[in-house]
C-alpha cells in the first residue's frame, strides 16, 4: 500500500484531525483509530492500543502529502474514508 496516497485519500474522504493538541484529544476520547506522527515529531504521544503509524518524512513533507500549506507533526484518523489506511 503506498502511505502517501492513503494519507491522501484518508483526509479527501474521510474524517482527520490534525495537530498535537487535536490527536491528544481524540485519543482521549477514543475516537482516533490510527495516529499517524512524522518522523521528526517534537513529542511522544501515548496511544494505547490505537495504531500508530511513524511517517518517514517530516513534519513538513507529512502536511505537503497532507495537501496542507502548513507542517503536520501527528494527525488522527477518525474515520479513514476509502483508504484503507487502516489494514496498513
């Protein structure tokens, strides 16, 4: 599965958020199903059992493949939309 593309298509069609403070909240909540944190993320993030995927790239490339004009250090997947992220 190519993650770039997913990631794409998860914020396209499906529900993201994105953000430290964001994720932390929905961990929280329970309602993230996968954290998705750049490489060069600047904190842990405790997910418990929720999937954590580490995006090899930066925070800046994560917010390009993103389709943000903005860096991305963690985002949470609420609902993945068709991406299929979530089999990854």
């Amino acid at each position: 599965m190519d993650v770039n593309r997913a990631l794409r298509t998860a914020v396209t069609t499906g529900k993201v958020q994105f953000g430290l403070d964001q994720t932390r909240k929905a961990l929280k909540s329970g309602k993230a199903r996968m954290v998705v944190l750049s490489k060069n993320c600047p904190e842990d993030i405790e997910a418990g059992k929720t999937k954590v995927l580490v995006f090899q790239g930066t925070n800046m490339e994560l917010g390009a493949v993103c389709g943000k004009p903005f860096s991305v250090s963690a985002l949470a997947i609420l609902d993945p939309g068709e991406s299929g992220i979530l089999s990854e």
